[in-house]
C-alpha cells in the first residue's frame, strides 16, 4: 500500500472540525479516491479541552503551531486559524521551511502576504493550496487554475460575502430595515467578531484580489480593490431599486482595462431577472468570463462547516494525487506587477439625494449633474411628509470620474440635506 498522506491541522473551529470529521467519516472513500490513505498525525488550536463534538485524543498535541508545522510525521500543513499575520502567518512560513505543503482557507494571510509566501514555496518546491480561502465550497480557484487555463479571462464577478448577501436579501424579502437585519444576523453567528470585515466589505475583497491574481496573472494587490460596504443601503433604497427592476448585491468585479486592473467591492444593481439578482441567502456565486468559454456560473454555499471542509479535502486530495500547480496558476516569480485602475467603463447609476424642501432645489442638482457632463435618465420625487424631499435618480452611462465630479460640485449646494449614495448599476 502506497505511503499514507499525514496531516497537520492548525485550527479545530468550524472549518477544522469538519475537515477532522470528513478524514474520520470517509477514510475508504478518501483513500480509493486519492490511491494511498489520509491521515490525521497531529493538530493544534488554542484550547485542548474544549468540547468540539469529536474525539481528538488519537492525535499528537501542539500547543504551538509553528511546532505543529515543523513535525517529521506531517506531510501536510493545514493552516484554519484565520488572520493575516501573528501565528497562521509565522507558522505556514515555518511549514514551507520545514519542507511542508501547504493547504490554507485564509484569504486574509494570502491578501496581504501571498506574493511572499508563494515564492518561498515555489523556491522550496512545495504548494499552497486555498480553495477554501474563496467562496466555501465553490471550486472557483479550480475552475480558473484547470478547467479554464486555455482561457484568456477578461472578467471575473460575483456576490462572495454570504453575511452580506442575507443582510440585503432579508431586508428585500422581510421589508426590514439595516439596523434590525444587521441585529438579527449577529445574533445568528453570522458576523465576523469585526462586523466591518463582513458588511464594510473587507471580507469580500480580499477573496476578489486572490481571484484577480489567478485571472489576469497578476501579483496579488488587495491594497488596490476600491471598497465600499452597504452599511449606507437604506431598505428605501431596497424597494426603490425593486421598483426599477434590479436588486441590490455586494458586487466584486475584477477586470484588465487599457489603463491597468481594475478590482472593485461595492454596492451594486443588478437586474433582478439575471442569476445574480436572484441568489439568496448567505449563498455566493461567481461569474467567469472568458474569451473561449464567454461566461460560466458558479454557485454555492459560500461559508459553513460542510462546504468549507469540502473545499478544504479538495486541495488535500489534489496534494495526495501528487497534482502540483503554482498557487496563483502561474510561477509567482513570473506575475506582474499590475497598474491599479479605477472603473473607467462607463454604467447607468442610481443616486438617492435628500434635499431641502424649497423651491428651486432640484434645478440646483440638475446643473450639477449637466455641468460633470452627466446625462439624467429619470428622476422621481418621492412623497414625502419631512423637511427633506427624496429624490431618485438613474443617469445615462457615464464614468465614475464623472460622477464624483458632480457629487463634489452637490456637497457645496446649500440644498443637499446629506450624502448623496451612488451606485452602479452593472451590466450582467
């Protein structure tokens, strides 16, 4: 019988505990699948005692996870820690050192140290692997590194923020406002213990750089993706998208433009007929495109014990086959360095400007949006019984820079009760 693969994990939360319960549950299947046994040598995390529904009393200890890396029965480092430095980044470092694979579902470590971490494994002729580190169970880094390797990717989309994606959908289908949707997904365990990584779209974003990366060969650059969270959608702005056709999604867009890559985590419309406006819940979903394939979608659970651990095993298998690909798709030390560029592709927007309610208010913004050279579709009132007036707006295609020409030319009006919110509506 071939030599069994040995792993070491580091970390028995969710994710951890099912990657122990898959090894544990499915061990003939694993091993006919991968054609040599996969075992558990050893594993770590920050409490021995705590109960996690599994016995883990069969498996050597590690108070350390650097030590956990470093050991000569650990084939295998299965980083499920979480953070992009402290011990996750000091360990993994320690495993490719040590001669080790790895396998990670930390999309922050990989946002921020990425390039670094994998060169050092490509130099040591080892792998990272982190399917998990995008969209939980959806094989989206798999899709792009294999199936669509002859490809010539020209843009990469999708909702991949599950916590956010219920927050917007729930606010749809309940008629709920933020703050008590916001509330009622805390209580549910859906929130990060920083609520910002989840609804300020930090979360999304650092997965939107690693697939950026993978798509158009580039290093990873997360410090380049323009964010912006959904803490400002209002459920009037909810209904009042509905009411033009759309819905309204936490939308990553990647793509190579003429001035550089461009890689956004925003606020967006969407039609509400199209795979996008009508995924619902804490489900994700992707959108590739390229030249060969025109365009492919992929939708799953994005977060969860199950479909994360899935994805975990995946890349486990893949190591256990003796499949080696470079972590980004390519040789790090052959990605470029990437232009970052902001949208230029002109879009339709909608803008909810509250104004003071007298006379001659809308003229005022009017000549602001003319002046940017921004071109006003339709515009509506809405009834009102406040000092303010809202009122909605979708303009012709024009460009952000366009737009934040005439936003700025608005916020010096003596009429603009608060922020105008703009948002893209995005083609789909």
């Amino acid at each position: 019988m071939s030599q069994p693969l040995r792993l070491g994990i580091a970390g028995l939360g969710t994710v951890g505990t099912g990657v122990v319960k898959i090894v544990r549950q499915k061990a003939n299947l694993l091993s006919m699948r991968a054609g040599r046994p996969i075992e558990i040598t050893a594993v770590s995390a920050r409490s021995r005692s705590k109960d996690r529904g599994i016995n883990i009393n069969h498996y050597a200890w590690e108070d350390d996870p650097v030590v956990l890396a470093q050991r000569d029965d650990v084939d295998v480092f299965v980083e499920l820690m979480g953070g992009s430095d402290g011990p996750a980044k000091a360990a993994t470092e320690a495993a490719i050192a040590a001669g080790k694979d790895v396998v990670t579902a930390n999309k922050a470590l990989l946002a921020h140290h990425g390039q670094a971490l994998a060169l050092s494994a490509e130099e040591a002729g080892r792998v990272i692997r982190f399917e998990a580190a995008v969209a939980g169970g959806i094989p989206v880094i798999k899709a792009l590194t294999e199936g669509l390797a002859g490809n010539e990717i020209t843009r990469v989309m999708g909702v991949m923020n599950g916590t956010c994606n219920y927050i917007l959908t729930r606010m749809q289908s309940a008629g709920l406002p933020y703050d008590v949707v916001f509330e009622e997904a805390n209580q549910l365990g859906y929130l990060e213990a920083d609520p910002t990584l989840d609804v300020g779209g930090i979360d999304a974003g650092h997965k939107l750089s690693l697939l950026a990366s993978i798509a158009f060969g580039t290093q990873v650059d997360f410090g380049a993706v323009e964010l912006e969270g959904i803490e400002r959608i209002t459920i009037q702005d909810i209904h009042h998208a509905a009411d033009l056709g759309f819905r309204i999604k936490l939308l990553g867009v990647c793509q190579m433009t003429g001035r550089g890559l461009e890689q956004r985590m925003s606020p967006c419309l969407v039609p509400a007929e199209s795979p996008l406006g009508q995924l619902e819940g804490g489900t994700n979903m992707c959108v590739l495109e390229g030249d060969m394939v025109e365009q492919i979608v992929l939708r799953g659970p994005g977060a969860g014990e199950g479909p994360t651990a899935s994805a975990v095993m995946g890349d486990v298998m893949d190591i256990a086959r003796g499949f080696r690909v470079s972590t980004f798709g390519m040789p790090a030390a052959e990605l470029s360095a990437a232009k970052p560029a902001q949208a230029v592709t002109p879009a339709p927007y909608y803008l909810r400007i509250s104004l003071d309610d007298k006379p001659g208010a809308l003229a005022k913004v009017a000549k602001a949006l003319g002046e940017a050279g921004v071109s006003i579709d339709r515009m509506r009132q809405v009834r009102h019984d406040e000092a303010t007036a809202p009122v909605l707006i979708v303009t012709h295609k024009t460009t952000r820079a366009a737009l934040e020409e005439a936003l700025a030319h608005m916020a010096g009006l003596d009429v603009i009760a608060e922020t105008p919110v703009a948002l893209r509506i995005e083609k789909v």
